[in-house]
C-alpha cells in the first residue's frame, strides 16, 4: 500500500529527528550599585556630568536629571546614554539658556560678599574706637569723611555707622562675642579669681578678672589674666544695697553672680587674690571666709604689691613729716608759674645740671616717692642757688620753708637715705607687678630681699636659719647693731653744721624706719607658708633633675597643697605621680624644650610631647601644674583694669554708664590680644553672625550713654539698659567743644 504525501510529512516518521546541540548558558551580569565618584568623572562622562548624573531610587540604577530617565548603573550604560540623541539635546538647550538659579546666583552673590564686607568694616572701626578710647562721638564725623575721601570704595559706601551702632557694636557684639568665647574656656579649665573695688565719678564699681592657662596665646600657650566683669556696688535704684553698704555681704554676692549667671562650675576654682582690706581678707565675716566655706581647699593669696606698699607707708612716720612736704612744695612751687621755671633754667645750665622739671607727688602711693628723691637730689644745687636769690624777690612763707630745708644738711642726709632704701622696696614692687608667671620663685624673692634688709641693721649672728638652710628673718630689740651710714649719707653726715645729737638722732630715725618697714613685711607675708615654699618644686631646673628636687620623688606631698588643682580620680592621681617620677628619666624631651625659661611655656611644651602611639605623654602632670601656676600672685592686674576706666571715663565722658565701660573694656582686650593690634584683628563668625538690629540694639531701645558722653557726672550709674537708636541729642553741639585742647581726644 503506497504512502500518501501527508503520511511522507508526518511527525510520526520512522526517521528519528536530528538531536540539536544545545547552547551554552551565559553568566548573568553581576549587578552593580550606583557609585557616588561617576558624578566628578568627566573623563568618561564629560564636563557637565554633575549637573545631570544622580542616583535613582534603585540602589541599582542610576538616573539622568535633564532626560528624566533611569538606566543601569554601570560606565558603559551611562556613557552610552551621554551620546543619545536626545541627551546631547537636552545639553544644547542649556548651554543656549540660562535658567532662573543661573541669574540668581549671579546677581545675588556680589551682594552677599559686599554685605560681609560691610559688617567686618563696621566691625573693625568699632574694634579701632575701643582700643584706642576713641570718643564715640567721633563716629558721626568720621564716617562721612571716610566716604567723601573715598568715594570709589564700594565698602564705604555700605558702611552706615554713628555712635549710638559704634556703641552697640562695641558692647553686644565684640565685647559680648568675647566673653562669650571667655565663658566656653572657663567652663574647662581651672583658673583664679582677682577682684578689687574702686571709686571714680561717684561710682563705686567692683572689678574682676580671672588668671587661667590660655592655650590660643602664643605659640604654645601662656598663663594670662583677663578681664571678666565689672559691676556697680550700688546700681541706681537698688536701696537695698546702698542701706547694705559695700560690706563682705554684699561684695561677695557681687563676685559669684558674675560666676553664677554665666553657668560657670564651681569645681573650676583654684585661687583667689585680693588686697589686704578687712571686708576682703579678713579673718572674721569677710570675702575670704565665704569663699573658704563655699570652695574648700581654695588658695588665698594677698596681694604682695599692697603688703610692701603698705609696710613702706608706715615705715614712712619713722621719718620727719618735712620729706614729704619738701616733694609736695617744690613741685607746687614752680606749678603755675612759667617764670619761674624760666628762671630756675638758668641756674641748671649754670651747674650743668639736666633742665628737668620737679615731678608731682602721688597722694595715694607713698612708694611713688622714690621718683621726687631722684629727682630733688639730682636738682639740689640749683635749687638752693635759686631760692637763695627768689627769697630777696618773693617774701613768701612757702619760700622761705623751701629755702631752709634745702639748706639743711640733715635734710639732704635723709634723702640720701630714702634714695638707698626706696629702690630695695619699689624694685620688689615693680618685679611682682608683672603678668608673667613669678609665683613659683615668690617665697625665695621675697626671702632674698628682705634678708638683704635686715641684714642692714642687724648682726649676721642674731638672723636665725631654719633646718632648710632658709633664712627666718625675725627682728629683736637685742639683734639690733648700729645703723651701718651708707658711704654717701656717712659723707654727709661730715658736714660740720650737722652736731652730733642730730647725728644720733638722724641714725635712731634710720634704725626705726628700718625695723618698722621689717616688722611690716613679715607680719604681711607668710615666709613659712608651705605652699609657697614648695612652689620653686615646678620651675625646669628642679623639675628635670632628681638631685634637684628638695622633697621625695613623689608629687603626691606637693598636691595635697593645692586640693582644688588635685586629681579627684585615684586612677588619675596615680597618673599624675608616674608621669612626675618619669620625667626626669626621659631622654626624648627635646632640648630646646628642656632650655625654655618661662616656666608656664615650658609645661605647655611637656603637656603637648607624644608617644609614638600618639597618646600625650605628660598630659596628667601639665595640665595639673598649669593649674597650680594660674594662682596669681599680685593684684596688679585688676588694678590695672581700672587704669584703663579712669583714661576711658574721664571729665569729657563723665557720663559713661557701668555696662558700656565694661564692654569698652572687653572689646579692647579683644582687640589688643590680636598680633598688631586693631591692623590685625579679624572678626569671627560669631561677630559677623551678631552684626543684626536686635543684635546690636537690643529688644528694647533706650537712652545711649553714647549721647552723654559729655555732661557734669550726673549719668553715672544710670540703668545699664541696651543702646539706643537716637543720635540727635547733641548734633547742634560743635564736635569742637567735645574735645579740650589741653588733652587729646584719644589715647594710644
């Protein structure tokens, strides 16, 4: 039976069908994540791959901004895609037009930078006004001339400044800015208090400064003082306080508000200096003895200038009252009277004597004297010369005084004196009246000098020497031997007008000064204090040598004196005392380290040296004897603070309210601390972000003590309220009558 074509077609064929060889599979692609660097490569994407090129939604895609399109993400999709039409599209539309941003950004960034601009010019010229005690007023004028002297400078023409913002900028933001940063680094490190109240105007303002290791001065770093704050005992309309009185009370709530309203912890103090007045030092009901209930453990210290000041007064009244008159008359003698100095001129150049004038004698420091001594016995001849021949012309009392005592040769013999002994006690003075650190060779300074004293009038024999070799100066009745005459006192006490009774008495007088001037520092200054005995402990040469150190290789003794600087942490402790018992031992300190002369520059230097881990090697001990070393020695930098408001708040800004002097007085410090000064000061972003209205001028715009700058003294101690926006109170006054020609309008 033959097959039909359907059956010759059929699947079902008795030819078994050709076995096909099967493909092999392909790996699939590892699928890769969007990678942030595609956006910068513009070698394989080109220039503008940033402005288009994101990451999508999928981690594993990436997105084209100007197609709206999404694509894998990988190098060769992505560049395929940067060479699609319509991609190369989307690129020509932009390079033709320029979008809103595009002109935004274009017009508003000039502005911006012009605005910055502004405000740091503002900024700086308010810096200049306080560093200088420049009159605000001055602001009106000088404004106007900037800009009519420069009149192409696009900064000049922004800057819109007058006294009442000059006085804003200086007292909110510069002086704010400044004490704000001064509260973070309190808030940090231990630190000392210095605090003094003074008179001036009628105002009786209490001052305050802090001694702390400030590590941005410098290259490594200084112990400095600076000022904190300034207060009125009795602010204008607080009865309460005036029936108070300027009492212990009082003055202590006055010295920890200044702490407490800025959060400052209490842990932090170490130290505490005042002068020697009763309402602050004394033993019952006084600062101190509040201070030493709330932080036990401080360290109290007197302030050395005061005690040598107030010991060379008394010694004073050993002393006939006519030294002192004698300074006091010559100098009023030739006060008004430009004739007379012409006429005494000539008898100068007659005995070849240098034309110098006779110097005023201070009322408030007797040390001050030393300068008229000079002075007196340098113009003695001349003197007497002339007032031989003015006696005949003016028949006066005060002349004739002048007359007799210069020719008195007891007189001359007592100057003589006072110009040995006055240079021993004002040297001491000036020496402790520094700012650098000198608390750690106080007791030894002190122990030299005043040895070298007593040893004036007293046999070496009867100066007692305690177990440490250290001399114990105590004065007796029976230690005393005759007064030693100095070579040019004995050549004066020669002269045959001098009897020997007044020979004697000049020597009793002498003998008793000294004593007195003696007996005076010691009962002032504690010589066995040992604290201030340990302290030559941290100097380099002690510290860096075993056979150096006059106690136990332990640091342990030593910190229990100073409890407040002490590591509460026993682990710490432990630190602190391996780290002492290591560093004589360690060669790697590099020499220069180990020759530096300033003992707080020096264990900065320690503080900052590493191990080769990079952890700080001696960063317990520095940081602890940092601490120790901020205890002030003196008050002389809060006396030197109101030096500053006596020169800022004078008969011409009689009317200076206390908030603005003390951020005079901050904005100054601020400035000043810069390298050169206002040329170098350079606002800070905390500046340039304050430079605002509600900034500047406060919630609340009151009456400016800027527009009472010149007044009869009435305005001080008005309300310390914010500036204010007048500026017109005085503008019909001439800017000539602000100022006296007989003082300058500034001060350098």
């Amino acid at each position: 039976m033959g097959l039909s074509s359907d059956e010759d077609n059929d699947d079902g064929s008795a030819t078994p069908p050709r076995n096909k060889k099967a493909k092999a599979s392909k790996t699939a692609h590892r699928a890769q994540k969007f990678r942030s660097e595609w956006k910068h490569n513009t070698k394989l994407f080109g220039d503008n791959v940033s402005a288009w090129l994101d990451s999508d939604a999928d981690k594993f895609k990436a997105r084209c901004k100007w197609c709206h399109s999404s694509f894998t993400a990988n190098t060769s999709t992505i560049e395929k895609h940067a060479k699609t039409t319509k991609h190369t599209g989307e690129e020509e539309k932009r390079k033709s037009n320029l979008s809103i941003a595009t002109f935004a950004t274009r017009v508003e960034e000039p502005n911006l930078k012009q605005k910055i601009a502004v405000k740091r010019a503002e900024i700086k010229l308010a810096g200049c006004f306080a560093a200088h005690n420049i009159s605000m007023k001055f602001m009106d004028h000088l404004t106007p001339v900037l800009k009519s002297a420069f009149p192409d400078s696009d900064i000049l023409k922004g800057v819109e400044m007058k006294r009442t913002k000059c006085t804003g900028v200086i007292t909110n933001v510069i002086g704010s800015v400044h004490k704000d940063d001064l509260t973070e680094t309190l808030r940090k490190v231990k630190f000392s208090v210095l605090t003094d109240e003074s008179t001036h105007f009628n105002c009786k303002t209490a001052a305050v400064a802090v001694r702390f290791f400030d590590k941005t001065v410098g290259p490594h770093g200084r112990i400095v003082s600076k000022f904190w704050d300034l207060s009125d005992v009795f602010p204008k309309g607080n009865f309460e306080a005036a029936r108070q009185g300027a009492n212990s009370d009082r003055l202590f709530h006055l010295l920890m508000g200044a702490f407490e309203k800025r959060n400052i912890p209490d842990e932090n103090f170490v130290g505490f200096a005042s002068d020697g007045a009763s309402v602050m030092l004394g033993a019952n009901n006084s600062v101190m003895t509040r201070l030493q209930e709330r932080f036990p453990g401080i360290i109290i210290m007197r302030c050395v200038c005061h005690s040598l000041h107030l010991a060379g007064k008394d010694a004073s009244k050993c002393l006939p009252r006519a030294l002192e008159d004698l300074a006091r008359n010559t100098h009023n003698f030739f006060k008004h009277s430009s004739k007379k100095v012409a006429q005494f001129a000539e008898f100068q150049q007659y005995l070849e004597v240098s034309e110098h004038k006779m110097l005023l004698l201070s009322l408030t420091r007797w040390l001050c004297l030393r300068e008229n001594v000079d002075r007196i016995l340098e113009q003695w001849e001349p003197l007497r010369l002339y007032l031989t021949e003015a006696r005949f012309e003016d028949n006066t009392h005060a002349t004739e005084l002048l007359f007799q005592w210069l020719h008195d040769p007891v007189m001359k013999a007592y100057y003589l004196f006072l110009s040995w002994v006055l240079p021993k006690i004002s040297t001491m003075n000036a020496y402790f009246q520094q700012s650098k650190v000198v608390v750690t060779n106080l007791h030894d300074k002190m122990a030299e000098n005043y040895r070298e004293l007593l040893q004036s009038f007293m046999k070496p024999i009867y100066l007692s020497v305690d177990s440490s070799g250290r001399t114990e100066p105590q004065p007796a009745g029976h230690a005393l031997s005759p007064c030693k005459p100095l070579p040019r006192v004995s050549e004066q006490l020669k002269d045959p007008r001098i009897s020997p009774q007044q020979a004697e008495e000049f020597k009793k007088r002498c003998k008793d000064y000294m004593v007195t001037l003696c007996n005076g520092i010691r009962s002032r200054f504690n010589f066995g204090d040992p604290l201030l005995r340990a302290l030559p402990l941290l100097t380099p040469k002690v510290a860096t040598k075993f056979d150096a150190r006059p106690y136990s290789n332990s640091i342990a003794p030593f910190a229990d004196l100073v409890p407040r600087a002490k590591p509460a942490d026993p682990h710490t402790l432990q630190q602190l005392d391996d780290q002492w018992r290591r560093l004589p031992l360690d060669p790697d300190i590099p020499r220069d380290v180990l020759e530096e002369e300033l003992v707080d520059v020096f264990w900065a230097r320690i503080g900052k040296l590493t191990d080769s881990d990079g952890a700080l090697r001696y960063g317990v001990l520095a940081g602890f004897v940092l601490a120790v070393l901020s205890l002030p020695h003196s008050n002389a930098d809060v006396e030197r603070i109101f030096s500053k408001i006596t020169i800022m708040r004078n008969k011409l800004r009689n009317r200076l309210i206390t908030r603005t002097v003390e951020g005079l007085c901050l904005a100054s410090e601020c400035v000043k601390g810069s390298s050169n000064c206002c040329e170098s000061f350079e606002p800070s972003k905390k500046m340039m972000d304050s430079m605002t209205a509600t900034v500047i001028y406060g919630s609340k715009k009151q009456s400016s003590d800027a527009d009472k700058e010149r007044g009869d003294g009435q305005g001080i101690g008005a309300g310390a309220g914010n500036v204010a926006s007048a500026e017109a109170d005085n503008d019909d006054e001439d800017v000539d009558d602000l100022w006296n020609d007989d003082e300058p309008w500034f001060t350098t």
